[in-house]
C-alpha cells in the first residue's frame, strides 16, 4: 500500500468502511462499529482509512495481512 499525505477525519473513515464493509470479514464488523462510536488519533484515522482503501480490489492475500493488522488495531482500541 502506499502512503499518502492527506489526513483522514473520522467520517473519511466512516464512508470508506461503509463502502467496502461487503467485503470485509463478518466478524470485524462489530469491532468497527466500537472503533467509529470512540475518537482516535490522526494517524490511526489515516492507517484504517489505507487498510481500507481498495480492500475489495485487494488479493487474497493482501486481504489476509490487512485483516491481521486491522483485528490488531480494532481490538486494541
């Protein structure tokens, strides 16, 4: 994934995670929900927004490290 440098306000996040939710695992979904109800720091906002990005264009195994690192960071929060 590459890097950008827009920061990403919580909504960014919101849409991003409403529109790609479809292709997320099940049982993340719940964790997200935590995640959007709580505030968080600019750079967590920006690393969920990139792990999101393009996530349904994602193969399968992109998919698989980008699950382990948003299960690390979802239910850490």
């Amino acid at each position: 994934m590459s890097e950008c440098k827009l920061d990403h306000s919580q909504e960014d996040v919101r849409n991003k995670y409403d529109s790609q939710a479809a292709f997320l695992p099940e049982d993340m979904k719940p964790l997200f929900e935590q995640f959007l109800a709580k505030d968080h720091t600019q750079d967590l906002l920006n690393e969920v927004f990139h792990l999101l990005k393009k996530y349904d264009l994602a193969t399968e195994e992109e998919k698989n490290e980008r699950n382990n690192r948003l299960f690390l960071v979802l239910k850490n929060v």
